[in-house]
C-alpha cells in the first residue's frame, strides 16, 4: 500500500512540475500588480494580460499578447469606454509600443483613474496612424 502510494505522489508531482516551470504572462510574478485579461478583437487571434503598478501619479503598464505577428511593432492606448465594445475614439495616453508580444511603459495617469470603470487598453495593429483594434482590455477595480 505504501509502495502506491509513494508511486502515486511521485506522478503527480511529476505531472505537475511543468506547471510551475512555466513562465507567467509577460514575465510579471504572480500577484504583482494588478492585472485585467485582454481579448482579441476583429478576429485577430492577440489575446493576453495587462499588468497595472501604481506609481503616485504615474501607471506603469505591462502588456502581453499572444498571437501576435513577428516583427510587428504595435500601439498600446489608453482610451474612454466602459467595454470593448464602446470604445470612445481618440487615444487618451499612449503606452509603450509592443513588440514581440510584450509592452512596458508608463502612463501619466494614477492608477485609481484607470480603474474607475471608464477606460480600456486598445492594441492596435501597427503604430503607424490607420491601424485597426486587434484586442481591448476592460480596466476596472
């Protein structure tokens, strides 16, 4: 009966050690800041994470994508909506570009207002002025 259940344990730790090696969305440490999903939009397949760390009167955010193109550099916003499916038009900060699915960059905005249910994190195609929505995060506390 030991013999099971020793080899029982030892599986299962096994089976579980994948898990922990695996690196967490954008490489921010679980429970570190605070972090918002962010779903594709016009079908482009980028899905991931926005990170948020309070910084006084600064955010600092870390964006995540997967699906996202090789070697294509693309917007991060700040704009007014209270879903991804009423974004206001006009970028109100702009983070960081995001490049190979990662984006660190700051916003001179406190992170109390981003989370006051009437902004979304919009990733655009390309940073380059026409690019289109390709994924939206809703930022609420």
């Amino acid at each position: 009966m030991k013999l099971i259940s020793g080899l029982a344990l030892a599986a299962l730790l096994l089976s579980s050690a994948p898990a922990f090696a695996q690196a967490p969305p954008g490489g921010v440490p679980v429970g570190a800041g605070l972090q918002r999903g962010v779903m594709e939009l016009n079908n482009s397949g980028q899905t991931g994470f926005v990170t948020l760390f309070k910084g006084g009167s600064t955010t600092r955010l870390v964006t995540s994508l997967e699906g996202t193109k090789p070697g294509r550099v693309q917007t991060v916003a700040v704009q007014r909506g209270k879903t991804c499916d009423a974004i206001s038009p006009g970028i109100v900060a702009r983070s960081a570009d995001l490049a190979h699915g990662i984006s660190r960059g700051v916003v001179n905005m406190t992170e109390d207002r981003l989370l006051s249910g009437n902004y979304v994190v919009v990733v655009y195609s390309n940073n380059t002025p026409g690019g289109k929505s390709v994924a939206c995060g809703q930022l609420y506390r």
